[in-house]
C-alpha cells in the first residue's frame, strides 16, 4: 500500500559498509497547518462517517509502514 500522510525512514549503516544499528522512524509527508500552528493530517471532516474514513485511512497507512518495517528489519 502507498502512503499518502505518514511513511517510514529506514536508515541501515550496514548498506554504507558502516557498523551499527539500523534506525526506523515514521514521518510525515503531508499536512496542513491552522494560524496557531497546529498541524493536521486529515482534511476537514464534517460527518462522522468522514472522520472515520480517515481514521481507517490512517489506520491503514500504520499498519503498511510496521509491515515495511518488518520486512526491512528482517533483511538485515
């Protein structure tokens, strides 16, 4: 699955010929932000039906990025 909001950051010393540990976070790719600062991942949801959309949407996208996470671990 393609992420749209959210993906995951694999660096691994060993494919530089490095030792040490490979380190893996999540980031964000995509978001807006209102005139306090605060910053959102999701568009504006006026129904409940919406905000759950994105909430699965968001769901899924987390559960893409722990499996490329686990299959970039396991190559190592």
């Amino acid at each position: 699955m393609s992420t749209y909001s959210l993906d995951l950051q694999f660096l691994d010393p060993k494919s530089k010929g490095v030792p040490g540990a490979p380190i893996a976070q999540v980031f964000v790719k995509t978001f807006s932000r209102d005139a306090k600062g605060k910053i959102y991942i999701s568009p504006l949801c006026v129904t409940l039906s919406e905000i759950e959309y994105e909430c699965d949407r968001l769901t899924k996208e987390i559960e893409s990025i722990r499996k490329k996470a686990q299959r970039k671990f396991a190559a190592r």
